[in-house]
C-alpha cells in the first residue's frame, strides 16, 4: 500500500503550485502586455537561442516542456510572425529543425528585460542569499 505524505508536505506542494500558477500567469501577461509574447513562446525563442543550433522539434518539446503537438502548435504560430524558421536537417534531410530568424532574436533580447524584472519581483527580490543556496539544495535533492 501506498504511503501518504503527511498534511504539512501535502500542504506545502499546494503553496508551490499556486505559487507557480500565479508566477507564470504574472510573467505571461506581463511579456503579452509590453512584448505580444506568451511565456510559451517567449521560452521557445529562449530555449532555441540558447541551445545555440537549430533543434530538432522532439529536443525543443522537451526542452519547453510542452507536448510535441503543442511545440508544433508553437512553432507555427511563431513561423507565421516571423520569429522562428524550419530548416531541413543537414544531416536527414526529412528531418526538421527550428531556429530564431533574427527578428526572434531581437524580440528575445527585448522581452528577456521585461521577463527578468518579473522574475526579479516576483522571487530574486523577495529571497536572499541563504535562501537561494537553500532552495537550490531542495530542488537538487528533488531532481
């Protein structure tokens, strides 16, 4: 038989998914308001810069952490702004990759200041330093 964590624990894991509810719904209207960005794409256009090549669309899914159809979804709301192109893999040709288009990248490095503020009120500034270096040690353990 299962075991059941205690009321506090159960408790708790609410407090964190309310918190990340209310983070990313936060960060998401704020990128929309000041950039006409989701965090979904925002993320997307994060996640191709940094990765620093073309992805493959299953490596950006998981990268993003949303279904592959919903990466596709993504994506080709992105394509049609602008913002991300395909590109045939070099090596299978009948693969697909995706990459920013220079206007991503330039939306990117604009929205990455109105989303780095958000994070910054809505965590950094609300934490100090022992904070940090304790839930960075909880999130290790969990991961």
């Amino acid at each position: 038989m299962p075991t059941r964590p205690d009321d506090h624990a159960v408790d708790v894991w609410r407090r964190l998914l309310q918190f990340h509810r209310r983070a990313t719904s936060v960060l998401d209207a704020e990128l929309a308001a000041e950039r006409d960005l989701s965090l979904e794409e925002y993320d997307v256009l994060f996640q191709l810069h940094d990765a620093g090549s073309p992805l493959r669309m299953s490596d950006l899914a998981e990268a993003v952490l949303v279904t592959r159809s919903s990466c596709t979804r993504l994506v080709d709301r992105l394509v049609g702004r602008g913002l991300v192109e395909r590109l045939a893999g070099e090596d299978d040709r009948r693969s697909i990759t995706v990459s920013a288009t220079k206007a991503g990248c330039a939306l990117l490095r604009r929205a990455a200041t109105t989303h780095l503020r958000g994070i910054d009120s809505l965590f950094a500034s609300r934490l100090d330093a022992r904070d940090l270096v304790d839930l960075e040690r909880i999130l290790t353990r969990l991961d």
